[in-house]
C-alpha cells in the first residue's frame, strides 16, 4: 500500500523538491508513535497545499481519497503489533547485501552471490561476537531481564494456601 503511495508521489508532484519535501513528511506522518500525533500531522498535512502548487493539490487530492481516511491501514502507530517484524528485518539485510556486498548491481553469477552472502553472514557473526564479548545488550534482553526480576520479586508476596488457593498480597 505505501509502495503506491511512495510511486504516486513523482507521478502526481513535478517538482523534484517539492517531492522530497512531501515524501519526508509522508515518512514523518507514517513513523509517529502515536496516534494523536499521527491525526495531527495528517490534519495539518492535508492543510498544507495552496493553490500556487497545483501538483501539490492533484496529490493532496489523491491523498485524501485513498489514504486519509484510512490511517489505520499504513500508520505505524495503529498498527502495534507490526512495529517491527521479521519482513523489515529482511527487508533491511536484502538492502545490505544489494547496495553494500553487491555494490547496488544486478546479480547474475551464483559465485558472486555466494561469496556476497557469506561476507555478510560473517558481518552479522562478527557484530554479534563482538557485542557478546564487550557484554552490551540489546534493549530487547533489557526488557526481557527487566521483567524476569521483577517477577521474581513479586515472588514472596503469593503464598500457597492448605486448600489449594493463592493469597496474593497488596
């Protein structure tokens, strides 16, 4: 669905700053974290155009048929649960190798592939080494460690009772 809206954007606005002034508020509109600011930023975008950008109003046009209503389908903030999956993950190591092992070009040759893949697995086994032995932490094992001790502290306020019941203090 934004890949449409990422390719309407040239379609719709000639002008190339103009494009990459929509295009980052268009990404600023979609990474808010929540959705109050998410209902602001698309109000006050959809305010934005004059009439002396007329590829602007054509855009802002389209915009508001097709996306504005519809925040819920591609804001990040209304979509919890798809903050980060694995699609964006290799999403992110699909642009690695392209642009950096294969230097942003075509890949016809298997050997090229192979030996790209392999340099990027050792890239991502070096990084991880590297972080396990400097003893940093993901802030996801942050969180998790977090939670581990906090349950262990809540612990000694449940007591088993003779019949079979818990008594949880408070």
């Amino acid at each position: 669905m934004c890949k449409k809206l990422a390719q309407n954007v040239p379609r719709l606005i000639k002008g190339w700053q103009q494009q990459v002034d929509v295009y980052i508020e268009l990404c600023a509109i979609m990474d808010c974290t929540s959705k109050g600011e998410v209902d602001e930023l698309n109000n006050l975008f959809l305010s934005s155009g004059d009439s002396s950008q007329p590829g602007l109003q054509d855009f802002l046009t389209y915009f508001k048929e097709y996306y504005a209503g519809r925040r819920e389908e591609w804001a990040l903030s209304y979509r919890i649960q798809d903050g980060v999956n694995t699609s964006m993950h290799l999403g992110s190591m699909h642009r690695t190798l392209k642009y950096t092992n294969l230097e942003g070009k075509k890949n016809q040759r298997v050997d090229k592939l192979t030996s790209a893949l392999f340099d990027l697995t050792r890239h991502y086994l070096m990084n991880r080494v590297t972080r396990i032995m400097k003893g940093t932490r993901t802030s996801n094992m942050t969180r998790i460690e977090k939670n581990h001790q906090r349950a262990k502290a809540t612990i000694k306020f449940v007591t088993s009772n003779e019949d079979g019941t818990w008594s949880v203090e408070s």
